[in-house]
C-alpha cells in the first residue's frame, strides 16, 4: 500500500499535478503551509492570466462541493466558505482557520468528522442548514443549545448532546440520530409527532418517559438499547418500519406486527414474539440477520413480498425453494442459497447480490439478461462458467474479490458503473473502459491492466483513493470529466497538466511558488 502523501507537496512530483473537475475541488494535503491557489476565474482578464497573486483565501461561488481529507483548510484565511457552497466536508481535518466560526445561511451541509467545530465561536447553526453531523467532535461550542427550527437533520456520534440545554428536539425536526451518546438531556422525553424518524444506538430511550411513539412515527430504530420504556407494548398501526438491532421486543406484548407494517427488520434478535407466524400479505421487505426464521411456519414469503433479505441465517424454511417471480430483489450474505434448488434467479429478479457466501448452487452459471446489478463480496464469481457479464448488466461490482472467472475481459458497452475496491482487475485484458462507462472508481486497487491509460469522453467522474493513476499515461482528464476527487493519493501521473475547457480554475506548484492556470490553458511550471 502506497504511503499517504505528506501534507506539503514533494518537489520530486511533477509540476503537473492537476486535480481536473468543472467544479473546484480540494486537493488533500496540498495547501498546508502555501499561498492558497484558488483562484475565482470570472473575469475576461483572470481567463487570460497564466500567473497572479492569489486571492484572500475564498473558495470561488461556482463551486459545487468541497473535500478535504485528512488535511488543513488553513489556507481559506478568510474563514468562510461562499454563499453557494452546496456541501462542506472535513474529515480529520481542522477547521479552526474558519475563525469566523458561522456558516453561510445557504450552506446545505456541514460535516465535521474527528474534528472540531469549537472555532464556530458564535455556536449558532444557520436556519437554512439543511444538515448537521458531528462524529467525535464536540458540539459544545454551540453555546445556544437549540438547534434551529428548520434544521432538517441532527447526527452525533460518540459525541456530547447536553450543550443542547434546552434537552427539546424541535418540531419540525425531521430525523434525530444520536449514536453512543446521551440523550438524558432530551428532559422533556418526548419525540415530537411530526419527528419522521428516531433512532438510537447503544445508548438510552429512558428519558422518553413517555413509553409511547407517537402515531405519526415513520421509523423506530434501536439497536443495543431497550425498548422497555414503551411501555405500551404496542407499534401503532401507522408505523411504517420497525427495527431492532441486538435488542428484545418482549416489550411488543401482542405478538403481531400491524398488517400496514411495511418491513419488519430483526438483527441477532428474537422474533419468537411473532406468535402466529405469518408475515403479512402486505409485507413489503423481511430482512433477518443472525436470526431465527422458523417461526416463519409457513415457510412460504408471500406472492407480494417485494424483497427477500437474509444475512448470516437460514432460508431452509422455504420449504418451496423458489423464489417468488415478483421478488425485487434476492440478497444472500454469509448464507446458504442451497435451499434454491432450482438454482435459477428468476427472471423479474432486479438485483442478485451474494457477499461472503457461495453461488455455486446457481447451476446454470447465468445471469438473466433482465439482471440489474450484479454485486459480489469476497465471494467467488467462478461458478458464473460463461465468463460474461449479460449486456442489460448495469452495474457490476467486486470487492475484494476475483474477477479471473469474466475470461472475456471486456465489460458490456451497456456497464453503467464499474466499481473494483481491493481486487485485481488484471483480467480486463483489453485495459479499456467503454465509452458508455458513467463512473470508474478504483480503490486500494490497481488500475495498471487499463493498458490504454485513457478515460473515456463520457465517463462522469473519477474516483482514486489510495490508488494509482499512473497507468493514466496520456495524462489527460476529458472535458467531459465533471468531478475528479484523489484523495491520499499521487496526481503526478498527469504528465501533461492541461485542464480541460470545462474547467474553471487551476493550480500547479512549482516548487516555488503556485502558477494559476486560465481556463482551457496548460502552464507547466518548474
């Protein structure tokens, strides 16, 4: 595995190093301790400029989408982020150099992981904010405690919720997350009834003194908690998902999921509680994990079933060993499919998906033409003989995996998305990706085997992380290329450093100083 790179830039990489998008992206570890680069080029005289100060540190309005990864932001001096920034992400990254400490009132997401948020000095999030997640940070320094009426979303993990001294969720709150925290400062202990969804993990619901979900619920997740305190016993007839993750539902005393229960999701726990054995006709999806389906007596999923999940369970209750043909969508993990003696998906199956277990029990070694997606996980794709992916295949993907078995080494012109983490690609032996490709991403893995080292004209976006993209030798990015996101990894590969038309601004460092390249212009420095 290749070294991170370090948070200044090696001089040995080339001066080329370019990250190509037609929106402003980012570049990890590369603005630590420099004059920041980015420079906004709107202006007749900034598209002909090869060479100028940089600004005062504002990322330009144009810009689509902002990520930083285990780097600084230091270089926005200014310490705001622009009105039309749509999505600020910082991972082990500091934003103390925001030294504003507010986020713009059209700022639509703000996500601070590992980090710290106490620059926002004013600890006040904005009305319009669409989004809030802090994962092991601290939101102390949101001093007022409330978060805003129109916040739509509020996450924390493993952090602190009791600087919200008001302990009130508002009301038009739609989704409270609070993983590994506390939420006794929730006093009240009430989900207001227009909360759309509530979960808990590892933590506690005591505090909802309560005991009851209001009607208006959408979705009650617990996992590792205790659902005691509702006391009720009972999911009311509105609830549309019910989930309970290494918990007990002894609590729910009648036994009987509601017939308008959408989807009954159990994780390692008991469904014993489900006396009668049935799932009702209008089930849309059963998912069991690490669970018992025998009280399933039946051992029959009804015609209506739309999605058969189970994971690390047995499925030797389906007695029939068929699948239903109107099944959406057959997911096996850690399983035995063995139960399918046919051994043929149907064809109607949207989605085949099999991660850790064996397909070998798929004994024609088919996928059906009508086949969506094709995804396998440390599994083995050798028991598919014919080595084709079907042409209607949209999406294939392998993970940690082997794709040895797909001799032809071509994928379909149809393929809408290629995805290959961990794995080895070498048997696309023509090293081509077609030009309907819409994204290739390549993580930890090896992208070498594309011999060509071009991306097609179409393809939308380019993902390497941790990666190599020295194959890439024409060193060119297509102008159809909307995004290109590296992330610890190495651009130098990018001999040519020529910036597509579509991109608006550009930087390369010379070891000296940063040289701003116009649009459509290429300035290799030195």
């Amino acid at each position: 595995m290749r070294q991170p790179v370090q948070s200044r830039p090696d001089r040995s990489l080339e001066s080329e190093e370019l990250l190509e998008s037609g929106m402003l992206i980012v570049s990890i570890c590369l603005l630590q301790g420099y004059p920041n680069p980015w420079l906004n080029l709107n202006t007749p005289e900034s598209s002909t400029t090869a060479s100028a100060s940089p600004t005062h540190g504002e990322l330009p309005p144009s810009l689509g989408l902002a990520v930083v990864l285990l780097g600084r932001v230091g270089a926005l001096r200014t310490g705001e982020l622009p009105p039309s920034l749509g999505l600020a992400v910082v991972l082990l990254g500091r934003v103390g150099a925001l030294r504003t400490g507010e986020l713009p009132p059209s700022l639509g997401l703000a996500v601070v992981l590992l980090g710290r948020v106490g620059a926002v000095r004013t600890g006040e999030l904005p009305p319009s904010l669409g989004l809030a997640v802090v994962l092991l940070g601290r939101v102390g320094a949101l001093r007022t405690g409330e978060l805003p009426p129109s916040l739509g979303l509020a996450v924390v993990l493993l952090g602190r919720v009791g600087a919200v001294r008001t302990g009130e969720l508002p009301p038009s709150l739609g989704l409270a997350v609070v993983l590994l925290g506390r939420v006794g400062a929730v006093r009240t202990g009430e989900l207001p009834p227009s909360l759309g969804l509530a979960v808990v993990l590892l933590g506690r619901v005591g505090a909802v003194r309560t005991g009851e979900l209001p009607p208006s619920l959408g979705l009650a997740v617990v996992l590792l908690g205790r659902v005691g305190a509702v006391r009720t016993g009972e999911l009311p007839p509105s609830l549309g998902l019910a989930v309970v993750l290494l918990g007990r539902v002894g609590a729910v005393r009648t036994g009987e999921l509601p017939p308008s229960l959408g989807l009954a999701v159990v994780l390692l726990g008991r469904v014993g509680a489900v006396r009668t054995g049935e799932l009702p006709p209008s089930l849309g999806l059963a998912v069991v994990l690490l669970g018992r389906v025998g009280a399933v007596r039946t051992g029959e999923l009804p015609p209506s079933l739309g999605l058969a999940v189970v994971l690390l369970g047995r499925v030797g209750a389906l007695r029939t060993g068929e699948l239903p043909p109107s099944l959406g969508l057959a997911v096996v993990l850690l399983g035995r499919v063995g139960a399918v003696w046919t051994g043929e998906l149907p064809p109607s199956l949207g989605l085949a998906v099999v991660l850790l277990g064996r397909v070998g029990a798929l004994r024609t070694g088919e996928l059906p033409p009508s086949l969506g997606l094709a995804v396998v996980l440390l599994g083995r794709v050798g028991a598919v003989w014919t080595g084709e992916l079907p042409p209607s295949l949209g999406l294939a993907v392998v993970l940690l995996g082997c794709v040895g078995a797909v001799r032809t080494g071509e994928l379909p012109p149809s393929l809408g998305l290629a995805v290959v983490l961990l794995g080895c690609v070498g048997a696309l032996r023509t090293g081509e990706l077609p030009p309907s490709l819409g994204l290739a991403v390549v993580l930890l893995g090896r992208v070498g085997a594309v011999w060509t080292g071009e991306l097609p004209p179409s393809l939308g976006l380019a993902v390497v992380l941790l990666g190599r993209v020295g194959a890439l030798r024409t060193g060119e990015l297509p102008p159809s290329l909307g995004l290109a996101v590296v992330l610890l990894g190495r651009v130098g590969a990018v001999r040519t450093g020529e910036l597509p038309p579509s991109r608006r601004v550009g930087a390369v460092w010379t070891g000296e100083q940063w040289t701003l390249l116009a649009r459509g212009e290429a300035r290799v420095g030195h």
